[in-house]
C-alpha cells in the first residue's frame, strides 16, 4: 500500500494525476503478487447498481471479500428510492447504519460528483453515464502493464461506439497520463470529430487506425443508449468495423486484444479474435479483482486519514 494516496473517493480519472493513477495500479500488482491481509476487516461495503453488470459487481464483491469486508446489496426498485426518497437521503441512511464505502452504479453522468463530498463514507464510482469507468480502465492498463511494463511510445486504438461509452473516455485519460498515444476509431457518428479536443487522434478508417497498432481495445455498440439512426444496421457495421482477422493483421505481431465486455460476437469482434492468441480478454477480467481490491483498500486509506 502506498503512503501517498489521501483521497477517500474515486469518481475518475480525468482529475487524477499519473502518479495517484499508477498508485492504484502499484496496489493491485502487490495484491496479485501476495495474499491479502484483511485490510478492511469491520468495514461493510454497500453496492448501488441502478444499472445492470455482471463483471464490475461480481469482481467488487470478490475483492471486497477479500479484504475482509462485509458486502450490503442493494436493489433501487426494491429501496426507499421507489417512494421517492434522494439519493443522497439512502446513503446517509446507510452510512448511518454502518456503511464505510459505497460502490455505485448509475445511468446519470455525474451524479457521483455532488454526492461524495457530503458523505463520511467512500464512494467508488462503477460507472456513471456516459462519463467515466474508472476501475474498468485501471483494469485495462494493468493487463497492458504486465504485457508491456510501460506505455511510453504505445499505440493503443479504441474501436467502436464511443459516443457512449465511459470506459473509452476513463482509458483516454489514464493512458495519456502514462504517455501512450490513443486513436480512437469508428463511424462518425459514433465517434466525432469533436473528441480531438480531449487530445485523441479521431480516424474513421478502422484499416488505417490499426496499422502498427500496440494493442487495440473493442467496444460494443451500447443499444440501450441510442436513439435510431447512429448505424444503418449491425450487419453494416460489422462489415466496416468488426475486428476479423484480416483487421487485426494490421496490428504489431505482438498486438493485444481486449474487450470489456459484455461482448456481442459476429458484431465488433470476431469469435477468432476474441479467443484468439492475442485475446486478453479473460486476463482483464481476472485482474478487475485486483484493481478493485485497490481501489477499496486506497479510498479506505484516505477515508482515515480525511
């Protein structure tokens, strides 16, 4: 654990510096090195997932377990939150009750950033909108760092619906933070021309934006988040898009897949690809428990000293 980290909240990554980014990476590479010691014995952790996961929350709970926290579920349907009572009012409420971190899920952009700092308790944001997913990125460049073990000089392509995505803006940030170079790639309404001004080369060209790529990361195209009319039809994008073998061709022989799931097969990615020698799809998902024991552990850290 490092002495350094002093804040109790992870919202994002936008606003952190390279060096508390690679703290929390630092913290999940010992965690996986050795076995953990209890280090939040007596702590509950609460999980408020407004929106469905299947990765972030069951990683969440291992690494809570692991740290030898208690885990407090929460459904919002099933909650005061149904009869119209604030966000804020149920957290408070669960804070009072015995509740030393929150972990939250939310369809809103940005609600995390009003709420945090009127709570004792931690609040690690697991994705929130359209705007960040932080532990999903730090996940991200784990599984790169262990590959690589800096970002110095890397090229690091983020393929598909960035418009809605959380996790392509959290590894925008962190990685260039670390000194890789990003691309994102696909079609213009899903990727804007306007996202050059966070700092990104934006290429529509998904043969021209592989080429000599370090690594490429597959997003799926978010449905659920789309009004009619930003793709034709799948089969037009998976067409243009799909990461097929040819595609990942392009890439350094070396190049690594990832995907953060969940993954829709014959659409952004082909099932050659994502089982493939290159794939470390399975490899992020095992490291999400890592990071996420971090995350607990370091905020937990903070809380104490705040």
């Amino acid at each position: 654990m490092t002495n350094d980290w002093v804040l109790k909240d992870l919202l994002g990554l936008e606003r952190l510096g390279a060096a508390n980014i690679e703290a929390i990476l630092d913290a999940a590479a010992s965690f996986k090195k050795a076995p953990s010691p209890e280090l939040l014995a007596g702590r509950t952790v609460a999980f408020l997932f407004s929106e469905a996961s299947t990765r972030t929350r069951s990683s969440f709970e291992a690494a809570a377990l692991r740290l030898g926290a208690e885990c407090l579920s929460f459904s919002a349907a099933g909650s005061s939150l149904a009869k119209g009572e604030t966000m804020l009012d149920t957290m408070l409420n669960l804070q009072a009750v015995g509740v030393t971190h929150f972990v939250v899920r939310h369809e809103r952009s940005g609600v995390l950033e009003d709420l945090a700092p009127k709570l004792d308790a931690c609040v690690i944001n697991a994705g929130d909108g359209w705007h960040e997913h932080p532990t999903q990125a730090l996940l991200d460049l784990l599984t790169l760092l262990e590959r690589w073990g800096s970002f110095k000089g890397r090229k690091v392509v983020i393929l598909g619906d960035i418009r809605h995505s959380r996790v392509a803006r959290s590894n925008l940030f962190a990685l260039r933070k670390l000194g890789a170079k990003v691309v994102f790639c696909g079609p213009t309404p899903l990727v804007p021309d306007a996202f050059a001004a966070l700092g990104v080369q934006v290429v529509h060209n998904v043969e021209e934006a592989l080429k000599g790529a370090d690594a490429v990361n597959v997003l799926r195209l978010q449905l659920e988040r789309m009004e009619q009319g930003f793709v034709p039809s799948l089969a037009d994008y998976a067409l243009a898009y799909q990461l097929t073998p040819a595609r990942a061709g392009l890439m350094k022989p070396e190049a690594l897949v990832l995907h953060p799931g969940p993954m829709n097969r014959g659409v952004e990615i082909a099932s050659e690809v994502a089982d493939g020698p290159r794939s470390v799809i399975l490899e992020q998902v095992a490291n999400g428990v890592f990071v996420r024991m971090a995350a607990l552990a370091l905020c937990d850290q903070g809380r104490a000293r705040g």
